[in-house]
C-alpha cells in the first residue's frame, strides 16, 4: 500500500477525461475473444484512476489516507534497469514541476503576473490565491495603470488611423504599435492573472500525475531546474539587451554621458518612444514616470508569456521522454501483459493533463504568436527601411537584432511546444515493431491510443503547434512582409515624386 498525503484539487476532472480517453480510443472486441469485455475492462481502469485521485477535500489536518496502488507490481526481474528505488518521503522532490518552475514565477510577481501565494514552497498543498491579497492588490495596480495606457493607444488608433496613415511612410506603424504594444499587455495580465486559481488546479494535478508515473519515487523523473534555468536565463538575458538597445535608440548620446538629469531623460525618451501618447495627453514629470514603469512592465509581460509556454511545453515533452525511455530501455519483447498495462496507463494520464493544461493556457498561446508575427514584420520592415535616426548604425542592429530575437524566440516557442506531440508519437514505431508473440491487447490499445488522439497545446483550439506548423508560421510571415515592403518602396516612390515635383516648382 503507498500513501498519499496531498489532497490534489480538481482531480476528478483529469480522472474523468482519462476514463473517456479509454473508452474512446480502445477498439471494439474481436469475435470470439473470451477475456473480459472492453466496457468491464475500461470501467476496472476508471475505479482504480477513481481510487489513485480521490483526495480528502475536509482540513488537512486529517489522517492520511491510505490507497491501493493505480499499476500492479511490476516484475524487478526483468526490467532491472528501470527499478531505482528510493524512500519514499512526504516532501515533493526538489526536481517536480512546481519547485523547478517557482523561482521563476516568483519573479514574475513583481511585474503583476501571478500572485500566487508561497508560490515556491515545496509542496503544493500551500499554494493559495485570495482576491484580496497585498500581491494581488498590486497586481490589480499592474493592471489598471496598463488599461490607461490601452486606452490612450487605442484613442490614438481610432485618431490617426485613416487613408492618410496608408498613403504616408511609417504611418500604419504609427498609428497601430501603441495600441498592439499595450493591448498585448493587457490581455496577458488579465489571461494570467484569470489563469491564478486554476493554475493551483493544475499543479496539483500534475503532482498527482508524477507521482502516479514516479511510483513515489520508484522510477526517476526528469531533471527539470537546470534546463528552466538554462532557458530562462537566456531568454530574460536577451530581451534585457534588445531592450537597452531600444532605450539607447530613443535617446540622445549626450543622455547616456552624464550632460541631463532624469527629468530631461524622461522628457526625451517620453517623446521619442511614446509620441502617440504625448499627443493625447499633456506631458509632466508624473507621466513620465509612469510610462517609463508601465512600459518596462509590458515589456516583461511580452517575453514572459513567450518563456511562460516555453517551459511548461519542456515540463510536459520531459514527461513524455522519460516514459518513452522506459519502453527503449526494455524492447517490446521483454515487456509483459502487466508492464504494457502500465504503461498504457501513464500515457492515459499525461495525455489527459496535456489537454487539460492546453484548456487553461490556449488564449496565451494565441495571444503570444500573433503578437510575435506583427512585432517581426514591423521590425524587419522598419530594418529595411532608410533610417533618418540620430545613429544609423545603432538603429540598424537595434532593428535587426531585435528581428533576429523575435525570430529565435517564436522558434523556440514553437519547437519546444511541438516537442510534446514529437515525444508523444516517439514509440509508434517501436510498437509497430513488437514480436506478434508479445504482442498483446494492451500493446494494441496504447498503440491505437498514441495513434489517434492528438496530443499537443493549441492556439485557441485554430491551430495544434507541431513542426509543421513552423513551416506555415513562417510562411505566414514571409507573406505579409512581401505585401508590407511592397507597400513601402510604393510609399517611398510617391514621397520622391512628391519632392522632385516640389523642386521643380520652386
């Protein structure tokens, strides 16, 4: 008998989706077939998904209860390989999900995103969200003071966006990144912060699932915390510098050699980076601060949501990995009725939870591609295009290396995000290959099961990220960017006919 301490919240929705998940891809019974129905054999693996759920939902201050293990006991003997045995303890394992994660998204709540409470304690059992709470309290600051600057953006959206904007050069730019920018913001702080509860929801549910697929300890799970830090690192390090570049681009040199005060600075940068919003309102020393920290906010908010998909796309494809590795560890002719049970059983379960993730985190996927698709086309465009800037070369790498960021990072973020569905499909054709003489039921509906359903996050429900949805991402782009650099040198061709006809006059 293993125990179970957590009281996982919202698990009888995963348990629910893994008995239909079951019933759905299993094939029908064979003539003749004397053992049980599938009906009987489907509703056997929803008791025991019920019993491996089912939590104590009164105080925690209660005894544990006590469960009867989800898989049979699987035969030491001849999968030596994969029987590391540990103690199993109380404490969640420092290379979980939500501990490899937590430093990270503590950092996010000084921006206003998430304000989870203990969001780094060991355990998921203390995470709480109260709509009270002095986190969330600022995070609702956060929020309002990105509203006002959405609302002034998309003010100079309805103003300035007319025929004259598509007949001047830069004049759609103009009129539409405010709006885009700070809308963006918007959108994601609200997605992250409705997401709060049941983020809670799902990190108990995904502690429930490693240690169902860990046995407690039996098998090792993934080594998570170097890569998240590896790729937070990374990506938080490079939109610090394309971000610089930007300030350094809106601003004169004499700013950054000590010849103006931070109120000349605001002054300058205010109307370099943010004229549309000097336009609508007037300009003091209080607005220049406040633009000055909700633009660094939305910043943040842009690159997170981006590093957001990236690492729980990792934390899932890890998952799917170390499954894969049991089967390619111990070849299908080594692997009984029991362990193919077993394994059909993990592959239900994390199946289950990457729809259930993929449910709550779609509006953030949709929201991070097609904000990434205009910031490329407008930097690359604005690349391409004769500069009038103060410093020429330093706004040339500035655009091109901010085009160059944009397109790692939406390549990261769809690579990473399609690795779950790679790993997912991985062991297709091991199981293609299995020796009919073990080659049983349970083998057939795993592969019946990896082979229909289809696994992987999504835009909204519009589109599943895959490796072939790079191809159409970036035939996207290539696609409008022909049609806006078109539109431009016709621009720039009326602009030098427009000046010849005036010298001539003159």
């Amino acid at each position: 008998m293993y125990e179970f301490a957590e009281p996982y919240s919202d698990a009888y929705k995963l348990k629910n989706i893994i008995v239909c998940n079951e019933v759905m891809t299993a094939e029908a019974k064979p003539k003749g077939h004397r053992n049980a129905s599938p009906r009987r054999i489907h509703f056997g693996i929803g008791r025991k998904m019920m019993s491996f759920f089912r939590s104590s939902k009164s105080g925690r201050g209660k005894p544990r209860s006590q469960h009867t293990p989800i898989f049979s006991k699987i035969h030491p003997a001849k999968r030596p390989a994969l029987h590391s045995r540990r103690q199993s303890s109380n404490e969640d394992e420092p290379e979980c999900f939500h501990r490899a994660i937590g430093n990270i998204l503590l950092m996010s709540q000084f921006f206003g995103i998430l304000p989870i409470r203990y969001i780094r304690s060991s355990s998921v059992r203390n995470f709480s969200f109260y709509k009270f709470a002095p986190r969330v309290i600022y995070s609702y600051f956060v929020l309002l003071a990105i509203s006002v600057m959405t609302s002034i953006s998309f003010l100079h959206l309805f103003r300035t966006l007319n025929a004259n904007s598509f007949q001047t050069k830069g004049g759609i730019a103009d009129a539409t990144v405010g709006a885009i920018f700070y809308g963006n913001s918007l959108l994601g702080n609200l997605m992250f912060l409705r997401l709060c509860p049941k983020w809670i929801s799902i990190q108990h549910d995904w502690r429930a699932m490693e240690r169902l697929i860990d046995n407690n300890g039996k098998w090792k799970g993934p080594v998570l915390r170097w890569r998240f830090t590896l790729i937070s690192s990374t990506i938080l390090s490079l939109a610090l510098l394309e971000h610089i570049l930007s300030m350094i681009n809106n601003t004169p040199s004499d700013v950054w050699f000590g010849k103006k005060n931070l109120e000349d600075f605001l002054i300058i940068y205010t109307n370099k980076s943010h004229r549309f919003i000097v336009r609508n309102v007037d300009y003091n020393f209080t607005l220049g601060l406040f633009i000055f920290f909700i633009s660094k906010v939305s910043t943040f908010t842009w690159n997170f949501t981006d590093l957001f998909i990236m690492l729980v796309s990792t934390g899932l494809a890890e998952r799917y990995k170390r499954l894969n590795a049991r089967i390619l560890e111990a070849t299908p002719a080594q692997l009984s009725v029991t362990d193919w049970h077993e394994l059909r059983e993990c592959y239900a379960v994390l199946s289950a939870l990457v729809k259930k993730v993929d449910n709550e985190i779609s509006g953030i996927i949709l929201l991070s591609f097609t904000n990434n698709i205009y910031f490329i086309c407008l930097q690359l465009l604005n690349g391409l295009s004769p500069s009038t800037a103060e410093h020429p070369i330093i706004n040339s790498i500035y655009f091109f290396g901010s085009f160059i960021f944009l397109i790692g990072r939406t390549t990261a973020v769809t690579l990473l995000a399609a690795r779950i569905n790679d790993q997912c499909k991985l062991i297709l054709p091991i199981l293609y290959n299995c020796p009919s003489v073990n080659y049983c039921r349970e083998a057939q509906r795993l592969q019946q099961q990896i082979a229909t359903d289809d696994v992987a996050l999504t835009g909204h429900r519009f589109f599943s990220i895959t490796r072939n949805f790079m191809l159409a991402v970036a035939g996207a782009i290539v696609t409008y960017e022909v049609v806006l650099l078109q539109f431009n040198i016709a621009l720039q061709r009326d602009e030098e006919l427009n000046n010849m006809a005036a010298d001539s006059n003159g």
